[in-house]
C-alpha cells in the first residue's frame, strides 16, 4: 500500500510544470500580446481619429442644423440652436468677462447649451412663441416661435459631458461677444500620426445677409420702413429683437447679420403693414414684397 502511495504522488509530479517551464510560457504570451497590440494599434488610432471628426460634425450639426435638407414641399429644414435661440452656444452668464471665462467655469459648462436641460439658458428660455416689442415701434402682433428644445446634442447616459476619444473636453474658441465661433480638438501623437495636430470646425456659418426689394408704384413718395425680427435671449428673454434695415435706399433693404432659422420681416409702406414669415437658410434669402398696384 505505501509503495502505490509514493509511485501515485511521483505520477502527479511529473505531469506538472516546472519553474523554467512556467517562466517560457509567460514569456511567448508576452511576446503575442506585444505583437498583437503592435499589429492593432494603428487600426485603433485611426478609429479614434475618425471618431474625434464624427464628434466635431455632431457639434457643428447640432449647432447650424443639417446642411441641405428640405422639408416635403421644398422649403429648407433649418433647424439647430441657432435656428431656435438666435446666437450661437456661449458662455453661460455670470461668469465674469469673456476674456476671463475659462478661468471661471470649464469648457464642459460652457458647451453644455447644446445639451444641458438645466443650463441658464434652457431654464430661463425655453421654447415658446414670443411677440415683437411694443415701443419704439409697435410690433406687438407679430410672432416667432424660439427659444431652447433640446438636447440639441446626446451625451453618453451617466456622462456629464462630451469627450474626445482621448478622454478630453473639446476646447471652445470664443468670438469678442462670448459665442462660440469655433471648436477644436487636439490629437496626439500616435501611430498614424508623426506630430501632435488640431481638428477643428468652424460655427460662423450661423448668420447670414438678408436682402430684398420693395416694389411700389410711386418709391419717391411713399413711406417705407423695413425691420426684420428675429428671437434674441441676449437682449430680452420675453420679446423679440428688432433688426433696422442698413440699406439707404428707400425701395431696397439689407440686414448683413441675421441668425439662420425662422424669421419675420415687416414692411410699413405708407401706414399699411406687410409680413413674410421667412426661412433664413445657410446661403442667405432675398425677399421681395411687390406692392404695385394692378391695372387690369
């Protein structure tokens, strides 16, 4: 009986692993591994890099609207924060100068306007119809539907803000009134790349010229005035801004700087009012309000 015992326990020796055996076993899995992540890596970076450019175009989209797109009857979609709130994403206010805004608050707050339901912004302005002011001009009876609906951006459920497939914020570069005029993310050095590089997208596309004509029998003596509405939550979260037309001329009209969306121009020719509801688009609009008389 003792002798099975001793062959039994000398059978279970020999078929494990020795030391030295263990130590070349680790060592080969080490070497797959190693050429492994080698032979995957630059598939990863180019992923990443592709996946920081997707992120930018949500941005940009989210932002402007999709470029491009119409509705059934042939009118352009715009759509987008601009459309809706009439600026582009800015810092929220109180915050200090915009000099200054980074120092107070990061470039997650200063985004979250695209996504954030608790922002300044989305409390204080949401999405509802507002009327023109009453003084100097009366513009009380005409209506916009504005203000914030989003998310206009999804954000990973749990997250509390956008990161770039390195694990960083997208960095806002802010114009002289506090918006956000362009976006960047910074890629390292990677497989693919010999040199650290920038990825950035432009949001300046969001205002356009609006020009037009106002065609009257008589243009030398009639009373034309031209103003065009458009929703502002930087100058009043209750009425509607009002554009004056920058053109000197009495039968034509120019606004150089209105945001994309839906938008109210109003002319006064001779003590009766004219409104067009327009869609501002990416490429401008030129509208045209014939007023002449018929001769039948």
């Amino acid at each position: 009986m003792r002798t099975s015992k001793i062959q039994l326990v000398r059978s279970n020796l020999r078929h494990g692993l020795t030391l030295l055996e263990l130590m070349v076993v680790l060592v080969i899995l080490a070497i797959v591994a190693t050429v492994a992540v080698q032979t995957l890596q630059p598939r990863v970076d180019s992923e990443r890099l592709q996946t920081a450019s997707r992120l930018l175009e949500q941005i940009k989209t989210s932002t402007l609207g999709p470029i491009q797109k119409y509705q059934v009857d042939g009118t352009p979609l715009i759509s987008g924060f601009v459309a809706d709130v009439g600026r582009l994403p800015a810092a929220e206010p109180g915050f200090g100068d915009v000099e200054n805004a980074f120092q107070n608050q990061t470039t997650t707050q200063v985004l979250s306007e695209l996504w954030s339901d608790q922002s300044e912004l989305a409390l204080n302005f949401p999405f509802d119809f507002r009327s023109g002011p009453e003084q100097p001009v009366d513009y009380s009876q005409i209506q916009l539907p504005c203000g914030w609906r989003g998310p206009y951006m999804q954000i990973p459920v749990g997250a509390s803000s956008v990161k770039d497939p390195w694990g960083n914020s997208p960095e806002p570069v802010l114009d002289a009134e506090g918006c956000i005029e362009t976006v960047r993310i910074e890629v390292p050095v990677t497989s693919v790349t010999s040199e650290p590089q920038t990825l950035d997208t432009s949001l300046t596309g969001g205002k356009v010229q609006v020009t037009g004509k106002v065609m009257v029998d008589r243009p030398e003596e009639s009373s034309i005035r031209i103003a065009l509405l458009t929703p502002s939550p930087d100058s009043s979260l209750n009425q509607l801004a009002v554009l004056d037309d920058e053109n000197q001329q009495p039968d034509s009209f120019l606004f150089s700087d209105v945001t994309i969306g839906l938008r109210a121009i109003v002319a006064d020719v001779d003590g009766q009012r004219h409104v067009k509801y327009v869609q501002v688009s990416h490429n401008g609009i030129n509208v045209v309000f014939d007023l002449r008389q018929r001769v039948n």
